[in-house]
C-alpha cells in the first residue's frame, strides 16, 4: 500500500516532453517579436489545432472534437457511465498576443493525461484534456465552453461581437455549422468538473514572489456604452458659455470613475477603455461622445455599488455641462466562484510539492465561468513577468509552468482516483 | 451735379431678381431638411458653378474662370490698366451644411455688378464677383484665393487636408490640374480689394439685435495634436494603481483648457475637437489618445499666452498621470486684420442706409485672409438666427441679406467711384 501511495504522489509530468509541444506549438503564428497571432479560425489558429490533433493521435490517446470545434485529447477509465473530469484552456490568441496565454493550459493537460496513461493508474473518472473554441472572443467569446455547457445564447450567434459575416465565414474555414455549435451539448452528469491552469496576467505573484495561484473567483463585469450629447457648433464661432460641449461630461466622468475606484474599491477595477467622438473634428464643438465603460469585481455587491455610484457621477457630469446622458447596459455578468473543495485540494496538491501558494481572484475572464453551476470548477495561475498579458511580452518560467502542470496532475489523481 | 449723387446714392440692388437667383442655387445639393450638400468638385458643386457660368452669360457680364477654377462675373469699367476690385465668396459647403454660407455672399456680389451695370454707373476700377475654389477646406481650404493671391504653399496640394487622391479625382472632375492651380495667381497691381458679404455664423448680432456687423480682424487659429502616451494593460488583471492609462492626462487636459480660456481669455475660444483612442477596446487600458486642438484669437498675443498655458496644462496632466507627452503643431495661422479705411466706408453706408452696425471679429476663418498684405480686405456679417452655422439649421431673413448687399453696393460705388 505505501509503495502505492509513494508512486502516485511521486509522479511528475515528464518535462522535456511539455517543453518540446510546448515549443512546437509557438511556432504557429509566431511573430517577430516572439508572441503568437492566432486568433479564432485564422490559418495559423486551424494549423495549430490540426498539429494538435496529430500529437493526440501519435501519442496513443482517443482524438474528439465536437460540433463547436473543441479539440480534446480523451483517456478513458476503462469504466462504464462515469462521467468525465475536463481540463483545459484555448489555442487561439488576441491578436498579436502572447505564446503563454491559452497554450499552456493545454500543454499541461495534454501532458498530464500522457503522464497518467503512462503510469496505468487506475481512475474512476475518464480525463479529457480539451481545446475550447474562441476563448478570447475574436467571434463571440467563450464559445466553445458555452456551447459544451449548453448555455450558448443562440442570439450570441446572431450578432456576435466580431461581427456576423466574420463568424460565418470562420465557421466554414473550420467546417462548422450553426447547428453543430448548438449540439455540441453534453448532459450535466457526463461532467465531473473542469480544472485550468493558466497564467496569471498580473503581478500579483510576481511581486510576492510566490510560486502558484489558487483562483478563488472569477470577478464580474459589468459594462456600459455612456452616451454624452451636447451640440455641434462652429468652434471659431460659438462663445465658450454657449457650447454644450460633450466632451467635457466624458472628460469628467472619466476620472470621477478612477477617482472612486480607487479611494473605495481597492480590489476592483474600471476601465474608460474608449471615447468616440462625433463629428470628430478640429473645427467642430464635440456634440456627442460615447464612452466604452467596463468595471470588475468579484464581488456581487461591490458591482452594485460601483454601478450606483458610477452611474451617478456620469449623470452628475452630463448635467454639470448641459449635456444629455444615454445610458446603455451591455452586460452584467455574476462573478464565478470556484469550487472550494478543488481549492482546497490544489492547496495540499502544492503544499506536497513543496510550493507556495496564495488566493487570488481573476480578474480576466475564463472558460470556467461557462460550467457555473454545472460542476465543480477550478482554476490555478503561475507566475507572469512583469503582468505582461495579451502581449508578446508575455513570458513565464519554465520551472513555474512545470510547477503548474505538476499541480494539476497531483489535483487530478487526488480528484479521480 | 445734385441729382448725379442721389441717384447713386439711392441705388439698391434689385431684391426679387437677387431672392431668385439665391434660391434657384439653393437647389443644388438640396437635402431634405432644408440644407445643402456641395462638397468641393462633388457634382453637386460643379452643377451649382455651371449654373453660375450660365446665369453671367445671360445676364451679358463677362464670364472668366482661372486655373484654380474660380468663377467670375467679371465687369470692366471700360479703362486700361485699372485694378480690379473683388467682391465674393464661394459657392462650395461643408458635408450637408446650410444653404446660406458662402452662397449669400456670392449671390449678393453677383447682384451688386448687376445692379452697377443697369445704372450704367462710371467706375474708375473693374469690378468682379468671384466664386472661390474649397473655402470650406473638403480638399484644401481657402485653395481659389489663396491660388489668386500667389501663396497656395505647393506642399498643401501634396498633403492635403482633405487626402491627395480625393484632390487629384476631384481636379480631374473639374478639368483642372496642378499647374493650372499655381498659375492663377495674379499679380498685386491688379487687385484693388476684396470685399465679403458672409452670415455671421454666430448670434452677437441677434442677441444685440443689430443689423449688420462690420468685421475688425479674421481670428488667428493655432492647432496641435496632443498625444498622451500611457501603458495598454488588461483592463481586468491590472491593479488601478499599476495603470499609466492615457484617458486620465486627456480628460484632465479638456477640463483645464476650458478652464483657462473661459477664465482668462473672455474673447477667445479652445476646442478639443476629438480623441483618438488606442487601442480603444473596453477591456484594455488605454495606451495612447491623440487629442484633436484648435484655440483661436483675434489678438497674437493672446494666442501666444493660450499657447505657453495649455501646453503648461497638457504636461502637468501627463506628469500627474505617469504619461509621456508628445506635442505636434499644425499651425499657427495669425490673426488677418481688415482694412481700416474699408471698415469706415462700411459705417457710412449703414449710417446712410438706416441699419444699425457693430465691430466684431470673426472667429471663422474666410478667403479675405488670403489677400493679407496684398491689398484692403473688408468683410460684413449680417445676423444667423440662433447663430446656426454649418448646419441645415442656418437662417438668415431676407430682409437681412438684402441689407447685407445693399450696404456691399453702397460701399462699392463709395471706394470705385
């Protein structure tokens, strides 16, 4: 029994092996300055989910993909009607992003399946280590979790945020349908839960200088299109006291907003990410500017409140200069608790590895808000230099990524066996 | 010797034939809420011009045209080498903007050699109601006057304002070329003057409910692109406090600019036209915002006391703000004073035609500015309803207008006589 015990608990991910897929994999899309450009569906984004695919089937695992595009890597228990523990993350990327972001996720959980298949240890759950479409939300955001979850709003499909003509000709690219997304489906008890490792997009880590992230929460965002409308005047010849200046409402709600964030949400955030100005002109008094507004918490109440007050100061400013204010609600998305057994379990899972670890929220959004309710879900962050994130600049460790997919297999074999 | 001079004392121009004229031009470019649509060299433009042409033919003044593709009506005073003084505007408008800027002026010019010829009236100069090329700047702003003047700078047909291929599609469109523009100008001898009727695009004459308003000085405009460089960061993993967010030092600058010139600089005016944003995504911090700058006056001293202020501001907010600034002047344009003798005449003729006049300046730029130092400029104003401008809204009352051209008649017999 102790010899038993020893060999699971000894088992560690083989590293030269992740390192080589790992490596392999940035090679699709790289840019020059060492990130990856794969957004959903583009050339580089489907190589790099047909090479996935052929180092499933080399490596001896089952190859699935479904009718939204997930790409997964199957072990089978061997067991009938057991349901199957997910872990995953995404091969697309932003735009010009980074090597780490979505591609370790996947590495490690393909890594972490071989290791076990190798050691032929006994599960009572099947693994799958899976590829969710669309993570980053070139097309819709999500996507593919959603659709597995079967939560994918239909009118998601209809206008989706990367425009509709771009889904409809990326879905060809790849081969799907409308249809297929909708039944890619799975009933709830076919799901044991679903664990991530990804990295972390701040420096949170970095500067306590600690070597694994336990996610308690994934935040809530909550977002707005503040319209301020004021009136086009000639601006040589409309006096100052006469114009209804739009600019002036958003130029004042814009630090109000970061002002109170600041000063009485210390763990929350707000971003004014853009202002679009009509006409736009040099010559011409602003007459309406609308402003992109987005503010996170993981906390429900803490939104509410943010949401009070924020909303108040845009009214304040619009009316401080004569302005009119168009409120528009793009989203009020619930924070995602994560699972507070698998918390718990990712914490032993470290403190036997030997390795320091803290809880922290996500600020960015996951995957694993789509299976909210439906299974447990958790979530774990390495080290990222310097926060950089969506960025080629985004780099983390090796020692720390092998330190993540260590830990997710040693919450894997404690959750599954 | 009696009767002579209060017959030419007592002309006025011929209000019904002027009316038909001002609303037949009115029909080109018509949009549905009472505006007029003729961006320069749009077929709307070049209808309206071939239009014009015709209306001089039939009305036996000579019809002239210039490389710059100014129009004339032009009316010799049957003298040799005698100069010439111009009465004009345009007939080009902004993107669907009011059926009075520009088009009143040259109708009323129109009229005035009309009304001279009939009354057989004996000038010492020639007289010419010119249509300017691209007041309004679609393409290049102030292009015929300043081609007639001598002074198009050659690089603003090659970076034009308006974009180099929309210039050479619209020349082409109105068989002209680049040469020709740079051909039409004339020499000094042979421009006497130039005098304006325009709306005044503002409303001191309205609320003073005064008739006309004699123009002192075309307002000086400086302009800059102000660029506040910052961080792009996810919006949801950076802390408020590790952001260099570029939205806070152009917010924080649009305030204060208002501030000073509103408190310090009572006839002067500033406008922060627009913000660019990059990359302007809700869930990014903002990087960078260009902002859009123009502050006007008619005193230079004043324009250089804005300058050194604003400046101050953009800095202080980029400093308090972590931002790097990065300061691009697009020009300093000094104010253009009017001729001191016209601006008399001018008074004399109100006083003798009953209207009541004040001196103002024009905050708006005008082709006048282009005879700066070449020979007397004067320009009049008569009242804009709300002080509507470059708007469908625009709104002079008939009776101003004919005001407007009968004190242009009047001051013309005075200073050709």
């Amino acid at each position: 029994m102790d010899t038993a015990i020893n060999t699971w608990h000894d088992l560690r991910v083989n590293s030269e092996r992740m390192l080589a897929a790992f490596n392999e994999l940035a090679r699709f899309g790289a840019t020059s300055d060492g990130g990856v450009n794969r957004p959903t569906f583009s050339e580089n984004h489907l190589a790099a989910r047909q090479w996935f695919q052929e180092q499933i089937e080399k490596s001896g695992l089952e190859f699935r993909t479904d009718g939204a595009g997930n790409h997964s890597a199957f072990l089978s228990c061997g067991k009938d009607n057991v349901p199957t523990l997910l872990l995953g993350s995404h091969l697309d990327s932003v735009p010009n992003g980074g090597r780490f972001d979505g591609a370790l996720g996947v590495m490690a959980a393909f890594e972490v399946l071989r290791t076990v298949k190798d050691a032929k240890i006994d599960l009572e759950v099947n693994l799958e280590a899976i590829d969710f479409t669309d993570e980053e939300g070139t097309l819709v955001g999500l996507l593919g979790s959603a659709a597995l979850a079967g939560h994918l709003p239909p009118d998601h499909l209809q206008n989706p945020r990367g425009g509709r003509e771009n889904l409809v000709a990326g879905m060809a690219r790849a081969g799907l349908s409308e249809e297929g997304m909708l039944s890619a489906a799975r009933p709830q008890e076919s799901v044991a839960g679903y664990l991530e490792l990804h990295i972390e997009q701040g420096k949170r880590l970095e500067s306590a200088n600690v070597d694994v992230g336990i996610v308690s929460a994934i935040v809530g965002i909550w977002s707005y299109r503040l319209s301020f409308i004021g009136r086009a005047d000639h601006a040589g010849t409309t006096t100052m006291v006469d114009r209804l200046d739009a600019s002036l409402g958003a130029s004042e709600f814009a630090l109000a907003a970061r002002d109170t964030v600041i000063n009485d949400f210390r763990d929350c955030v707000v971003n004014v990410g853009n202002m679009n100005f009509s006409p736009g002109a040099f010559n011409i008094v602003p007459a309406q500017v609308d402003v992109s507004l987005e503010f996170r918490s993981s906390d429900e109440d803490k939104s509410k409140r943010m949401d009070s007050l924020l909303l108040g100061h845009a009214r304040e400013a619009a009316k401080r200069f004569g302005l009119e204010l168009n409120v528009e609600s793009l989203g009020k998305h619930s924070p995602s608790l994560m699972d507070s057994h698998v918390q718990s379990v990712f914490a032993s899972s470290c403190d036997d590895l030997g390795l320091t670890h803290i809880s922290l929220t996500s600020g960015a959004g996951h995957d694993g808000q789509s299976f909210d309710g439906l299974c447990p879900v958790g979530m774990i962050f390495v080290p990222s230099k310097d926060g950089a994130s969506h960025s080629p600049r985004e780099f983390t460790k090796w020692e720390d990524c092998l330190n993540g997919a260590n830990v997710l297999l040693q919450t894997v074999l404690r959750l599954a066996m």
